[in-house]
C-alpha cells in the first residue's frame, strides 16, 4: 500500500471547511486511528483512492451496493435518465413504478412514500404511528440506530456508538423521555414497558436484524412476540429494514421470519447508490400523511427521477441466485475470519445473516447491545489498519457490518481470509 499522501492533504484541507473533515462521523477513522481515504472511484467489488491504492471494498456504501460499484446497465440507465432531467419537483411515473415494485417484493406495504434518507423514513414513521394511536411514547431497542432523529439518539448503534455518544448534546430532554429502551432479543424488557405505561406507547420500532451494533440475528420468537405484544396493546410495529430490506431477502427479514409488521422504513438498496430512503405500511395508517392526510411531510427532492431510476434497475434484478450466492460467499467469508483468529489465538465471534456480518473481538456471544460492547475496540483498530495495508477496505468501525455484493467473488473472499491470517497475528501480538 502506498502512503495515503494525497488523502492526508485532502483530510487537512476538508477539515477546514468540514466539522471534523467529513459528512458523515464514522468516515473520519477515528475509531481506528489513521487517515481516512479519499476515494477516488469505485467498480465492481473494489475501489480506488487518491492515492493509486486499491482495495476490495466490504463497506459497498454502507450496504446499497448489492450489484457492485459501477455496474454498466445502472450506469447507462441513469445517464439516460439524467438526459431528461435530473429534478423536476414534480410527480413522475417512475415513482409509481418504483413503488409498486417495493409493493410487489413486500406485500405489507399497501402505501409507500419516497424521501431522500433512512433517517428521513424513520422520523416520519414515527410521527404518522403517534398520529395514528394518538400516544406519544415510543420503544426502541439499545444498540439499534434508526437514523439522527431527537428521538432515535438514545443509546443509539452505529456511528454514536463508534464515537462513544450514544446520547447526543441537543436533544430535548422531553423528546428523549418519550423514547423507551428495551433490550434487543429480550422480550420481557418490552412487557415490562407496556406494563409500565398502558395505553401511551405509540410505536416499538425495531431492526429486525440489527446491522448498526454490528449484525445481530434476531432470536428464535423475538420477532414473533414483538408483533403479538404490539397487537395486545394497541401499539404499531416498525420494522426499520433500511439495511436489511432487500439485503437479506428480496422481501427483507419480514418475509424471513413470517412477521408483518405496521410500517416499514427503507432505503440503501431502493436508491442503487443514489440517496433514496422511503417508508411505507398499511394503507389505513399511510392515509393519515399529507396530502391525503392530516400528517405533514415533504421533500423537494423526494421521488427524484434519476434516484427512481437508480432503483428500479437495482430490485429489477434481485434474484434467487443472487441471494444464494451472496449467502455463500458470506458463509465463506465468516469461517475464513473465524479460522484466521483460532490459528492466531484470537478470541473472535463472527456473526453473519446472508450477505452481512460483522467480526467481533470477544469471547462471548453476541446476541444484544451490552455482549456487543464487550467486543476489544482496539483489537479492531489494529485489524482493521493491517487488512487495509493488505489491501483490504473493511467497516472503520467494529460496530458496522461488512457487505458483499454479486460483484464479490470466490477469489475476493479467498484474498481477503489470507490477509485476515497475517492481519490475525499482527492482533495477537499487540493483545
């Protein structure tokens, strides 16, 4: 690997004009020390940086990247479609298009609206379940991350939990006590809410496979008795499947597991790579947003046609054989890293659902938040920089999941287990 020079310049330019040089906090590597790279393209399975260094790319843009970086049908498809116009503000058939797909691989979302963000969907989701119980409080689960929103930033995974804030300085005190903690996989802790407040609990907003602690797979019966303590007290279910909505099945985790849930919230995929977010459910509820309802919520940019277009070609082409493939090739990749750290002495748990998985660096199980930050940061950090000189580009945080994409092969995984067994004994050294 060569020295991220141009990255490094780049970095102290951007961090005069940028809060901490970036857009978005888990970028800035500070979980894992170093520069962060500035990318300078993307194709396939790998990307570039400034500096000329290429990498097998397993953070695919967070999760949207299931074709790949780059694939040349999406390509032209939104050129094409920039041709005519890359913003109207105005309705176009693409986006009935677009919605009636998601409806097609998701029967349970009889209405959808298109926003720009996962954030976005799960803010409005929220707002339109206290409308439509006519409660305030919501439950949530530790560990999950639902976006920024004031009320989603309490014990908050991803990057709050990267940066060691999982309560953001700025929320409202009130805002924040209407959002309840339960414990993820831990139905007795949701009880105990309803229990604690009878008729005042709105929504229960889950990810129904958790990504945002790392990846966490739902318990046997978690899902299940969420819908049924949802039900019994009149609350709406949320399933937040903005990373595993067409990631862990062309009908999300929902159709996994065999649970419907009220609303759902999407994103990643349904942009292909472009900023599209949107949330959707049962049309008695979705009726209550504007215009055809009393609940507020637009968006200028909301159904823009390049986005639409974007993915449109993505779901076009889920398919079984993707999803088997994809499977495999993460079944194939987590039994390397797991492999890699018993010949080294490492203790590891790698947790995987499909195209996902995230190692962890710990001894025990993890099944909920508190197991999930039992997990050796440092012994990430030093991972993570030994893989990257290796030229593997893994998640700048133990807290993420690595994607695959059908652009991954045999050989990328394969590449990507042998620098895990050097990078393995560069951990067991420092640990």
């Amino acid at each position: 690997m060569k020295r991220p020079v141009r990255s490094r310049k780049l970095f102290e330019r951007a961090r005069q004009i940028l809060p901490g040089g970036v857009d978005s906090p888990v970028r800035a590597f500070q979980a894992v020390g170093g520069v962060p790279l500035f990318v300078r393209r993307g194709r396939g399975a790998s990307i570039e940086d400034v500096d000329g260094n290429r990498f097998i790319d397993y953070v695919m843009s967070w999760g949207p990247l299931i074709h790949g970086h780059a694939p040349p049908g999406l390509v032209r498809a939104v050129a094409a479609a920039a041709r005519l116009g890359t913003s109207f503000g105005a309705p176009t058939v693409l986006e009935h298009e677009l919605g009636e797909r998601v409806r097609a691989l998701m029967p349970s979302i009889e209405r959808v609206r298109f926003v720009s963000s996962g954030t976005e969907a799960a803010m409005s989701a929220v707002r339109v379940a206290r409308a439509f119980t006519r409660r305030e409080k919501i439950v949530k689960f530790a560990g999950c991350y639902h976006g920024h929103g004031d009320a989603f930033l309490v014990k908050a995974g991803s990057g709050a939990t990267t940066l060691g804030v999982p309560t953001s300085p700025g929320v409202p005190a009130p805002v924040a006590a209407d959002t309840l903690l339960a414990r993820y996989n831990d139905l007795g802790s949701v009880e105990t809410l309803f229990e604690a407040h009878p008729g005042r609990i709105a929504a229960v907003i889950v990810e129904p496979i958790a990504g945002n602690m790392g990846v966490v797979a739902p318990s046997d019966g978690f899902l299940q008795g969420l819908r049924a303590l949802a039900t019994r007290h009149g609350s709406v279910l949320i399933f937040d499947e903005v990373i595993s909505g067409f990631r862990a099945s062309a009908g999300g985790a929902q159709a996994i597991f065999g649970v419907t849930p009220d609303l759902t919230c999407l994103g990643k995929i349904i942009g292909g790579g472009f900023p599209v977010g949107a949330y959707g459910g049962r049309a008695e509820i979705m009726e209550l947003v504007a215009p055809a309802g009393p609940v507020y919520q637009a968006g200028t940019l909301s159904g823009n046609p390049v986005a639409m277009t974007a993915g449109l070609w993505a779901l076009k082409r889920l398919t079984p054989g993707l999803y088997k493939e994809l499977a495999r090739r993460g079944s194939m990749l987590a039994a390397g890293l797991a492999g890699a750290a018993r010949a080294a002495g490492v203790r590891l748990q790698v947790n995987a659902f499909g195209s996902v998985l995230t190692p962890f660096f710990t001894n025990v199980p993890v099944r909920d938040y508190d197991s999930a930050l039992s997990a050796n940061t440092g012994a990430y950090a030093t991972f993570f920089r030994a893989m990257l000189a290796r030229g593997i580009y893994a998640p700048p945080s133990q807290f993420e999941a690595w994607f695959l994409s059908a652009a991954h092969t045999d050989r990328h995984v394969q590449q990507t287990i042998r620098a895990a067994q050097a990078a393995m004994k560069e951990v067991a050294r420092e640990t």
